[in-house]
C-alpha cells in the first residue's frame, strides 16, 4: 500500500489554526515565563488549554467521544508538528508527554470504568497523569527488564513497594501509572504489571524534583517512593504480567509524538537563523549568501525534511499495522539527532545573538538535548535497529559477499 502524503482538507484546517493559535496566543506566553515550574505551571497549564478549547484546536489526538478530533497518527503528525513551535504549544493542546501517551495507553488497553474515572478527565484536561517505570540504578532505565518494584499480592489487591525516578510529571499528577513486577526477578523479560494509582493514595509519594537542563515540563521530573502502597485488584491496567507488552502499546506512538513536537521547534529554530542570515551583513555581503553559512541552512533544510519523512513512515506503519518498532526507533534515533543539529547550526549561524536571551535558541537547546535519552537513548535504539537487520539478513538467507 503506497505512503500517500497529502491530508485531508480539516487536517490542514486544524493544523493552519493550530499553528495560527500557537504564534498569537501560546508564543507571547512563552516568552514571559522562563520555565513551566517558576511559572506557576498548572495555572499556565488550564489558562492555555481553555484558549485551546475556545479557538477549537484542543485534543487533536483524543477520540470524538471523550471530546476530541479523533486524528490518526498520521493527521497527528502535522498538527502536533504545528504545536511545537512553541514548547508550551503541546501543552496548551493537551498533547504533552507524558499525559498524551498515557491517554493513547488507556483509551487501547483500560476497562470501561477505568476509561470514566481516568481517561475522560485527563482527556478533558482536568486532571494531569504520569507514568511511573523508570528506577535509579541498578533499576529499570533503558533496560526495562531491571525492573526492581515490585507488586505482591495480598487479599483483594496488592501492595506495591519501589522507588522510581524521572517520573515526569509527577508533582501534582491525580494518579500515575505504575510499572512493577508481579513476578520473576530484575533481568526477567516478563512478569511486569502496570497498575492505576490514585494520587491521594497513603502508600505513594512524590519526592524531590530533579535538577535537570530542561525546564518546560508541567511537574517536573521527580522521584517518587511506593512505600505499603495497597491498590484494589481493580487497579490493574490490563492483564497481570503483561506490562512489558502494554509498554510498547505507548512507547510506539509516544516516541513519534514527541518527534513531531520536536520538529516544530527545530523549524523555528531554523527559521530564527534565516531571518537573521537574510539581514546580517558582514564582509560587504549579507550572511546568508556566504558558502559556508547557506551549509549550515542546506543541512538544516535537509534534516528537517528526512526527519518529517521518517515520522510519516512510523505513522503510516503504526496505522496499518505495519512493522512499527523499526521504523519509530529509526524515526526516533534521526529526528532526536536532527532536531539538535538544526537548533546548534542556528545558533552557529546567529553568532552572538544565539548566545543571548534575545532570541530563544539556547533555551531550545537546553530542551531538545535530552531527547537523545528520553524514550530510549539512541544507542539503544541503534543496537535495536542493528539487531533487526542482521535478523532479516538471516532470515532472507544472507551470504558473505
């Protein structure tokens, strides 16, 4: 079945005012406040998405029945791309990590009453969520399998114990979703379960923020302690020790989403050194016609348009059914490094002016350095790629040449 890029006519409508609400409402707000947390995020968080709401652009991703436009990936790819001019743009939409990928989580897996009392709320914006599986070392991280909190069953539920960190978001969250192993030992590719837990619950506890280069998510990036905490067997996401397989339910689509908001801020990154290249003067000519100055914009140009062209291939997959860990981890590992390279080349090319706050690209680099650890860091994901190819070789019966 042929990739066909072109979307329909009220995709493009929502993505023109998308991107129309994100440069006139979201951007202004954007430049007054530092960081989502010194900016007193919830109340930016509600301000912004009842502006949403009203320009009508809110929960593109969320289905028609909880209030949403209901967009497939691939619709999504250009409307999110839109929201991330700004880095509070994908929080005005409400298409933020990690509240986003928990929707996508709950609306695929959840029980009809978990989707009422956790999904509609979070859908609607009236509750935030996190997601609870990364530990300290030696615990779960990149390996997932190291998983070390663990859920034991007692009568009419289970008692979880464990210490995460980088649960992002986790500082004013209503509930989190809980990654522990029900059975099995760290190292054990199986025996997680992914468990609801309620905010107010005596047994969970959100501890210190982490202090990290990026400042743009709503509730930080914390530790969070489950100490006796006792949850009812209702509690459980999905099937006891399917958790592993429920992760990639939202790993797939939560490592695409976060590249088309990435790529929003890497097209303005780009778009603030053109400016600039276009005025500048130096050397008795303007910046952008010197050779090694239209360099940086060419490779830019180019980055921007092969990590678009990636992110399709994931999108398309995952809604086809198609073989998607390939392609989102090779949309993932692409697009972390490009947008990092479009906004360093911009910030090269500014000069000075990239050093300062006057314009906002050493901010943005501050924000997307991480992604080439968030959701899996790129050798990771280069070792998964590296591992899928020798198999097909393998198995399409591969020669030495």
């Amino acid at each position: 079945m042929a990739i066909t890029l072109n979307h329909e006519p009220h995709v493009e409508e929502l993505a023109r005012r998308t991107a129309t609400f994100v440069r006139e409402v979201v951007v202004p707000e954007e430049e007054h406040h530092a960081d989502a947390l010194a900016a007193d995020g919830e109340r930016l968080r509600l301000q912004l998405q009842e502006a949403a709401r009203q320009a009508g652009v809110f929960a593109p991703h969320v289905p028609a029945r909880y209030g949403g436009h209901g967009l497939d990936m691939r619709s999504r790819a250009v409307v999110f791309e839109e929201a991330g001019w700004s880095l509070y743009g994908p929080l005005a939409l409400n298409i933020a990590a990690p509240d986003e990928a928990n929707m996508h989580l709950l609306d695929a897996i959840a029980t009809v009453d978990q989707k009422e009392r956790y999904l509609r709320p979070l859908a609607a914006g009236q509750v935030r969520s996190c997601f609870a599986m990364t530990e300290p070392s030696p615990g779960a991280g990149s390996d997932p399998s190291a998983l070390a909190t663990r859920a034991t069953k007692v009568s009419g539920g289970w008692r979880i114990d464990g210490h995460k960190w980088f649960t992002t978001g986790a500082d004013g969250a209503a509930f989190a979703i809980c990654m522990a192993r029900t059975s099995g030992e760290p190292g054990d590719r199986d025996g997680a379960t992914m468990f609801l837990v309620d905010a107010d619950n005596p047994g969970i506890r959100v501890g210190r923020h982490l202090d990290t280069i990026d400042q743009s998510f709503v509730g930080g990036h914390c530790e969070v302690v489950f100490d006796g905490c006792v949850v009812p067997d209702e509690a459980v996401l999905g099937e006891v020790g399917a958790g592993y397989r429920y992760a990639q339910v939202r790993l797939g689509p939560g490592r695409l989403s976060h590249c088309m908001r990435w790529l929003g801020i890497a097209r303005r990154a780009h778009s603030i050194a053109l400016g600039y290249a276009a005025h500048r003067r130096l050397f008795g000519s303007r910046l952008g016609d010197l050779g090694m100055a239209q360099g940086m914009i060419a490779d830019s140009e180019i980055d921007i348009s092969a990590a678009r062209a990636l992110i399709m291939q994931g999108c398309w997959d995952l809604d086809t059914n198609g073989p998607w860990k390939q392609s989102t981890s090779i949309a993932k590992t692409f697009t972390a490094e490009a947008v990092w390279r479009v906004v360093d080349r911009s910030m090269q090319i500014c000069g000075g002016l990239g050093m300062s706050g006057d314009v906002p690209l050493s901010r943005f680099l501050r924000e997307v350095r991480p992604f080439r650890i968030y959701d899996g860091p790129s050798e990771v994901h280069r070792w998964s790629i590296a591992l899928s190819a020798l198999r097909r070789a393998n198995s399409d019966g591969a020669t030495p040449a």
